[in-house]
C-alpha cells in the first residue's frame, strides 16, 4: 500500500526541538501547530500554561489544569476507552 503524503504533518513542540523538516517520498511534510487524531485537537495546552504562568504554585496549576485541559479529556475518554467501568 502507498503512501499518501498529503495526509502528513510535522508538529514542532517544545523549545529546544530543532524543528527538522522532514520529507517522504521527496516531499517536504508541512508543518503544523494542532493536530486532530480520532476526534481530539492536540494543540499544546499543558505547554501553553507552562509558559503562560510564571508563580506555578499548585492550586493555581490545579485550577488551570481543570479549567483548559480536563474538558479536553473528558469529552474524548469514550474514543480512547470505549468500555469504561
């Protein structure tokens, strides 16, 4: 089976990452900065906080955490555990 380059993309996350560029197939992948995979967008929230917030003591992460990231996870639980308990 081929592959279809056009369905590929690099996601850069981090700032130490040295952001290669990455080819297939001599094609160049383009970049992008939120990925969907089964339903969920992946766009960086943990590291958004982390660099958003300079006093990350721990009620403060805990309210953040709850309030941007925990939705995320909730909404999407049933794709990745279909037969929860």
């Amino acid at each position: 089976m081929p592959f279809n380059v056009s369905k590929y993309n690099v996601m850069h996350i981090g700032r130490k990452n040295t952001k290669n560029i990455y080819t297939v197939m001599g094609q160049e992948i383009p970049e992008t900065i939120e990925e969907k995979d089964l339903g969920a967008v992946f766009s960086g929230v943990i590291g958004l906080i982390r660099r958003s917030i300079i006093n990350r003591n721990a009620e403060e992460m805990k309210i953040l955490y709850k309030t941007l990231v925990r939705p995320i996870l909730d909404y999407y639980i049933p794709v990745w555990r279909p037969l929860s308990e």
